[in-house]
C-alpha cells in the first residue's frame, strides 16, 4: 500500500525515464533470434521484462547483465525444446510475441501467466498463426495454450484491432515463413517491431498501416540504445500539467509518434508542454520534456486513430480530464476492458471514490471536470497502470490517499514512488 499525504506546494526537478518497456521485450526476442550478440543499454528491469527474460532463458538464450547493459547470446532462430512451462506472469507483450516465435520452431511448447493474463484475449494471435500452419490444442481462446511450430506459410492478414502485439506476434512468425506475409490494421498501432526488425537488418516494408515482409528472413545481433518509456513518463507529465507552478524535465523520453498521442492531448487540453533536444536513438525519436504547470486546461474528445496512440495513458488522462474545465469524453477505447484490468472500470470505481465525476460507456469514459479531488481508499485492481495514475490524483487530491495493491507498480516502474517522491521534495 502506498500512502499520499501532503498537497505539494510545488513540483520540480528533472527526472530520466526508464527505459521502455514495449521496445526492451523486442530487443531481448529479436536478439535471442538474431545470429551473434545483442547488446541492450538503459533497458527496462521491471517485471514484465523479466518474464521474457525468464521464458527466453528457458528455451536456451543466454542472457546476461553487466555493467547495467544486458547481453543475449543469439541462436540464430532456433530455440531449444523446454519441456518446463513458459509463464509470462502479467505480460500480454511477453506471451503474444513468444507464440509468435515459437510458432516457428519445430516444437511443442506450453505458454501461461498470472490470474490476470489468463482471463485476456488469445484468440487474436491463435487465429493468424493457425493461418500460417501452427497447431494450438484446444480452442486458444486463452492462456495456458499448447502451442506445436513448425513450417509456416505467409499470409495476407486484416486485423479488426489495431494492436501491436498481434501484429508482431504475426511480423516474427512471418520471419519463419515461405512467402510473403501482408499484416493490414485499421489504424496504425506502435511500430517498434517495424523499426526494430529493419535495424536487425531484416528487410521489411511499411506503407500507412500495412507490412509486408517476405520470408524466411534472419536476423543479426546489433546494440540497442532503448529510449525511455512515454507510458511511464505520462503519469508525471501529469501530475505537473495540474500542479500550479509546477516545472518538470522528463529527459531521454521516446517521442515515436505512434506512442505521442498524450503529447498531442495535453497540448490541445492547455498544458505548457516543450519538446526539447530531439534526437533519434537506432530508429526512435527522443527527446526532454519540459512540463509547467497552472495553465488553464479544458475538456476534450479523444476518439478515432488516436487512441492506439495513447491507449496505455488513459488512466492518467483521466486525471488532467478531472482536473480541466468542461467534459472529456473518450470513445473508441473498448480494448481498455481487456488489459491487466478492465481499466473503464476500474478508473471509474476508483477514482470516482476520490470524488471524480466519472461515467462509464461500454467503449470509454465521460469525465465531467473542475470537481475538487478528495483522499480516499482506493485499490489498484491489481493494474500497475491504475496504481500510478491513483497516486498522481493523490498527489492533487485534498486529505490523505491510500493506494491498495500498489505493489504491482513493479511490473512496470520499480522507480516510481521514489521518483515522484524527488519531485516533491524538491518543491
Ligand atoms: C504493447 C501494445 C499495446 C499496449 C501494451 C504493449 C506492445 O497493446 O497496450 O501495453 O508492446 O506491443 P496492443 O497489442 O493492444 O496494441
């Protein structure tokens, strides 16, 4: 549990994001695929990184730390058999893009996770890997899943969602095929595996949202300079946007535009937000940002090919929304029921006890503004993210929150308390 007393006087410092989380589970998969050594610097350690480690270390990747840089030993493509179960714990990035892979390899392989990740959607990665020739036992609706790999052919693919772990998990898969696999999406989801892949010298080809890439294909170990993660500079860009007087410096953090949609919010919302010293690490843009607080914000729709450009900063969203004149309504968003929490529901439930006037719809959120934030028990839901974006309200909220469950911040930002703790302090 986690406690937030105090209402900052004023928030200041600079902080460096860890690194992020979508980009450091790619490296460690396409290094433990590529041929020869990859070398990844400013990863993120956090338990959902260390899933993949785990599973990756059992069909026998060598994968080592030293001087704060990880080390995977590539096995150019080929894994060993594990007869022990691959468990993603509470990672959906971890056992999407591990079928994926092991949908290539000439084995059987049991794939599970925590409570949580046993209740969300498989059946968007058991379907196109069936096309491509994998065998699941069962009907995939749902973790643990019997996955058996073996010759895959590629395949013309439409997804109805755009997401980017199903996309990947069919993008690695498509490395294994004969032929050419064309992955099309109804909006562009985050395009990581696209530029990763191509730094590991595969040749892929991206045009709006479609992908094509022609199999079979290897890869080949590089060093990775992982960006810092957007999601968890959200909760601070934040919780400076509503603290007047507020001056914050978020340094090193990704700017890919598939990720930025909260950039583009909070700026339309009123935040004085500054992109400064822009500069690209391998194929990501990055760049310091520089929030100060007190502006005035106000309400606003955020619906259409936005949101999977911001779909894992709604929770914090929802806190600037509580804290801006007029409504913010969220549409388009129904994917939120099905990450580690039903997190409609669980904003709503939670933050509606710290006084928020918060509306559920079945694919989003109606947030009224200008209520005063007030301390309250609330619960994480067992969500790293809902967690984070509690304490932020805490932090604004007048009287004394306490955060359940907020162990689970660790999944993602081990930092975190501390972090935010540095900020206040130094007001
Ligand atoms: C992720 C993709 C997103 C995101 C998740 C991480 C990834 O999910 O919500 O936290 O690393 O590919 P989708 O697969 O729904 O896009």
């Amino acid at each position: 549990m986690i406690i937030i007393t105090n209402k900052p006087e004023r928030l200041s410092g600079e902080l460096i994001m860890p690194g992020d989380k979508s980009i450091t589970h790619r490296a460690l998969i396409f290094g433990a695929l590529a041929k020869g050594i990859t070398e990844i610097k400013g990863y993120l350690d956090a338990e959902d990184c260390r899933s993949t480690i785990k599973c990756l270390r059992r069909l026998g990747v060598n994968i080592s730390a030293r001087r704060g840089r990880l080390l995977v030993e590539g096995r150019n493509m080929q894994m060993a058999e594990s007869a022990k179960v691959l468990d993603a714990g509470n990672s959906g990035t971890t056992a999407r893009l591990l079928l994926g892979l092991l949908a290539g390899q000439p084995f059987s392989a049991v794939v599970t996770g925590d409570i949580s990740l046993q209740k969300r959607p498989m059946r968007r990665v058991v379907e196109p890997l069936r096309q491509m020739g994998a065998t699941f036992k069962g009907e995939g609706e749902q973790l643990p899943l019997n996955i058996s790999g073996g010759k895959l052919k590629g395949i013309r693919y439409s997804s109805s969602k755009a997401s980017a772990q199903v996309k990947s998990a069919v993008l690695i898969a498509a490395l294994f095929a004969e032929g050419q696999t064309v992955y099309d999406e109804p909006y562009l989801s985050r395009n990581h595996t696209e530029l990763m892949l191509s730094d590991f010298a595969a040749e892929i080809k991206s045009r709006g949202s479609q992908v094509t890439l022609e199999g079979p294909q290897n890869l080949k170990g590089r060093q990775v300079l992982v960006p810092g993660d957007i999601s968890a500079a959200a909760f601070f860009m934040v919780a400076a946007a509503i603290n007047p007087g507020a001056e914050v410096l978020l340094k090193n953090v990704g700017i890919n535009p598939t990720r930025s949609g909260i950039i583009d919010i909070l700026k339309n919302m009123g935040t004085d937000l500054i992109i400064q010293n822009k500069r690209i690490w391998g194929s990501e843009p990055v760049a310091d940002i520089m929030i100060r607080g007190g502006a005035k914000l106000h309400g606003i729709k955020i619906d259409g090919e936005i949101i999977p450009r911001l779909i894992d900063e709604i929770p914090a969203i929802a806190v600037a929304a509580a804290a801006a004149e007029g409504k913010t309504v969220i549409a388009d968003a129904g994917e939120l029921r099905v990450k580690e929490s039903d997190r409609i529901s669980a904003v709503t439930s939670q933050f509606t006890r710290m006084g928020m006037a918060v509306t559920e719809t079945e694919d989003g959120l109606i947030i009224e503004g200008g209520s005063r934030l007030k301390g309250a028990e609330v619960n994480s839901m067992g969500d790293h993210r809902i967690a984070m974006a509690l304490a932020v309200a805490g932090l604004a909220a007048e009287g004394e929150t306490a955060v359940h469950d907020a162990e689970v911040i660790k999944i993602s930002f081990p930092g975190f308390i501390p972090a935010l703790r540095s900020l206040v302090n130094k007001g």
